[in-house]
C-alpha cells in the first residue's frame, strides 16, 4: 500500500515536497573535505528554482517509520548531489557553477541511504542542484525533494493503461487511414489524425516511468505533450464543426487553433495541457449544444459524451492528463470507428447488389472501384494489365479504369474476343493491327496505345487466334 501512496504522492507532490521537520533553506555553499560547507542561510522563499543557478539546501529530516530500506528522491529538471550529516549520499549528474561546469541528471533519482547514517535525533539533508541545459523554463522545474521508502514504487498499472490506450488509438489511428484510403472522406483523415495524436501522447507520458532519461528531455516532452494535446483539441473541434456546422468549419477551426495557441500562455505545462483539452471539449460541446437544437442526427449522444467528460476533467484536474484524457479519447474514436465499418460494410452490399444487375449486361464489363461501380463497353477495351488485386482497364481515346477484381477470373468470364497473351495481359483481338517478332517472343501492335507483349509458352496460342487474314497483317 505504501509504494501506491508513495507513487501518488509524487504525481501530486508541491515542488518542495520533503519528509521534514523544518521548511527548506537556502544557503551559500561549497564542497569541503569533511562534507559541504554552508553559511548566509536563511527560509526558502517559493518554489525550489536552480534553472541558470546553483543552488545549496538544508533541511532537517526523520527517518521514516519501518524497517525497509530509504532513500532520497529528487524529481526535478536539474542536477543533483545530496549528503546526509556531512556524509555524502550520491550524485545525478554532476552539478555546477555553470553550463560549462554541469553535467546533466536524470530527470528522476533516487539515492540509497545507509543506515549508519542516521542519528537519532537532528539528522539534516543537503542537496545541492543547478540546471543549466534547460531547453526551456519552467515555473516548477523541481517537482519533488523527498525521503521514503526504498525502492521506487512500481508503476505497473498506470504505465500497462497508458500502453493499452496507445494501442487502442493507434488501431483506431490504421482503420480510419484505411478507410480514407478507400473512401477519401475528410472526416476519416480527421479522426486518423485525432486518434494518432493520442496515441502518441500517452507513449510520452509512459516515457518517463520507462526511459531514465536526462533532465534536458523534459522539457522537450512537455512540450511534444502540449503540442499533441492541442492537436488533438483542434482536430476534434474541426471534426464536430464538419459533421454538425460545415458553413462555419473554417472560422471555428481557426478560433480553436487561436484559443489553443493562448494556453502558451499559462504558467506550468500541467495547465496549459489541462486548459488545451478543456477548450477542445468546450468549444465541441457548444456546438453540438446547437445541433441538438436543430435536432440533428448524432448530436445528443455526442453531447452527452462530451459533458460527462467535461464534468470530469472539472471534478478531477489532477487526472485530466494523466488518464480521463486517453480514456476520453478511446472512448470516442472507437464507436466512430465501428460506424464507419458497418457503413462501409452496407457499402459494399450495395456495390454487390449493382455488380448483380449489371452482370446481366453481357456486351459490358462491370468495374468496381474506390469510387464506385461504372460499366465499360467491351468494345473500348484494348487491354487489361493486371496487378496483384487489381487490373487497369486501357480503353479506347487513351482512358483507363482501376477494377478491383483478379486477371485469372476475367480471362474465365470475358468472350472469345479477349485473349490472354502474357501472365498479367489480357488483350482485345478486336484491337489488333499488326504483330511482330522481338527475338524468341512477340509484340502486338494495337490500333490504340504501347504493344503488348507476348509471353514465349503462349506465342503459338496467340499466332493460332490471329491466323485469319481480315484480322491481322503480319509485319516480318
């Protein structure tokens, strides 16, 4: 229960959170041989700040109840050396009076306490920090100072729900790519978009429970963070407008992509992000308010969906980011995800039911494609040229056709007039003019477009259909 309480105790830790029995303080100091010497100190005044500093603490500490191990925790974008009465405990990184002189830490450390380091009574900690190679400022740069059991609680559970919502977005990310693929609706690529924006949010947050990276990442993921977070808020909001308002789509994407930028503004990247989401919601709730007014297909359920998650976020800010944010997204993109299947899945019962009636229509060819079903007259057929599940249809006047269907099934279904010539050429005889010999094989000068070619085991084949003289000339 204690690794749980101490995991939570460090997501939601103040910036100087420390098991002690007196508030910080902040000295001048110095390494000396018998541990570090401090003087001028006096009660730290805010948060904890070593960005473009070096900086020297003092704190007296207790060591916490229990007989498992302990260790001194420093959650922050700095690097850090810590000793415990005069006794050195470790270093992360290597702190410094400048850039030059620094080293950078890990974002996250934890440093083993001895036990022969404690006294009974009067036990002080020092830390010393600096953190020059911040990549950008931050208000809380120190997120946690902390004494507690050893070692760090296991983050398990909120790393596997952030992995399973990954996946999940990134699924859904595929289907709605596919289904633009074939459909090349703009809603499809929105939701793509959405879908892998927060995909790749969560694996950021996971990041920092998986990678002991350097404190300089930090920065760098918060802002991926925002950034993704703002994505995500803007293309849901281009989304509801598009389904709902399309008149209004572009001057209400610009005013969400205004607003989202202004959340820059905010001091702390926790806020920025959590406002980013909010106005994503806000401004999608507001117009699907006024859908549900006009009584609009699809709005109550969406409406509904995005207060309970309004609610939410307003009820419980602390896991805004953290969890409801990806739980939110799964839970919208999916059910979208499932409509579109079975719509397009009705979509192709119908392109069925046409490629019925028209096979009844034999002096045509039924063609199905990404936009449709259209009928081809075999006559403006010259040729069709295979390619994996697909042939393109070459007809008269220089047009082509995509088809989804296989050569080897139309060779069985087209009339005598077309000939399979080569293992991915069918060719209309009615379109021959000439043929000629290249070498061993042989080339069919068509009346419309490049020869084709003739495979050498299907030569003789092609030579027996061509033997009537009103239909071809030979050419030596």
């Amino acid at each position: 229960m204690w690794r749980i309480l101490l995991f939570v105790i460090l997501l939601t830790a103040p910036p100087t959170a420390l098991r002690a029995q007196e508030a910080w303080e902040t000295c001048s100091g110095e390494p000396g041989a018998a541990g570090p010497v401090l003087s001028d100190c006096r009660p730290l005044d805010g948060v904890i700040d070593p960005q473009g500093r070096e900086l020297w603490l003092r704190a007296r500490v207790q060591r916490p109840t229990g007989d498992d191990p302990v260790a001194l925790y420093v959650v922050g974008a700095a690097s850090s050396e810590a000793w415990l009465n005069g006794q050195k405990l470790g270093t992360n990184g290597r702190p410094g009076g400048s850039k030059a002189a620094e080293t950078p830490g890990r974002y996250e450390t934890a440093l083993p306490i001895p036990e022969r380091m404690w006294r009974p009574t009067d036990n002080r900690v020092v830390v010393r920090l600096s953190s020059f190679h911040g990549l950008v400022r931050l208000d809380n740069p120190v997120g946690a100072i902390m004494v507690a059991p050893y070692p760090w609680p296991s983050r398990t559970v909120p790393v596997a729900v952030a992995f399973l919502a990954a996946g999940t977005l990134f699924a859904a990310a595929f289907g709605f790519g596919v289904i633009y693929s074939l459909r090349r609706t703009g809603s499809s690529l929105a939701l793509a978009a959405l879908a892998g924006a927060a995909g790749l949010q969560a694996m950021l947050e996971s990041l920092r429970a998986l990678l002991p990276y350097a404190y300089p990442v930090h920065a760098l993921r918060l802002v991926g963070v925002w950034g993704l977070t703002a994505a995500f808020a803007v293309l849901l909001v281009a989304y509801v407008v598009s389904r709902f308002w399309p008149q209004a789509r572009r001057p209400v994407v610009v005013l969400a992509a205004v607003a989202v930028g202004a959340t820059w503004l905010a001091p702390g990247f926790d806020l920025k992000t959590a406002l980013t989401v909010m106005i994503g919601l806000g401004l999608s709730a507001t117009i699907t308010a006024v859908a549900v007014r006009r009584r609009l297909p699809g709005a109550r359920p969406m409406l509904a969906y995005l207060g309970v998650f309004i609610a939410i976020g307003l009820a419980f800010p602390g896991w805004l980011v953290d969890l409801s944010y990806f739980l939110f997204a799964v839970g919208f993109v999916l059910p979208l995800l499932m409509a579109e299947v079975v719509r397009l899945g009705r979509a192709d019962q119908a392109r069925e039911a046409a490629l019925t009636r028209a096979a009844a229509r034999p002096n045509c060819l039924t063609v199905a494609s990404s936009r449709g079903v259209q009928r081809a007259p075999l006559d403006d057929i010259v040729a069709i040229v295979g390619a994996d599940d697909y042939v393109e249809l070459r007809l008269t006047n220089g047009r082509r056709l995509l088809h989804a269907a296989r050569l080897d099934r139309l060779e069985k279904e087209l009339p005598a007039s077309f000939l399979r010539v080569h293992r991915s050429v069918i060719a209309n005889l009615t379109h021959v003019q000439g043929f000629e010999r290249d070498g061993g094989r042989g080339r069919l000068l068509m009346d419309e477009g490049a020869p084709l070619p003739i495979s050498r085991n299907r030569l003789p084949a092609v030579r027996d259909a061509l033997e009537e003289p009103a239909r071809l000339q030979a050419v030596g």
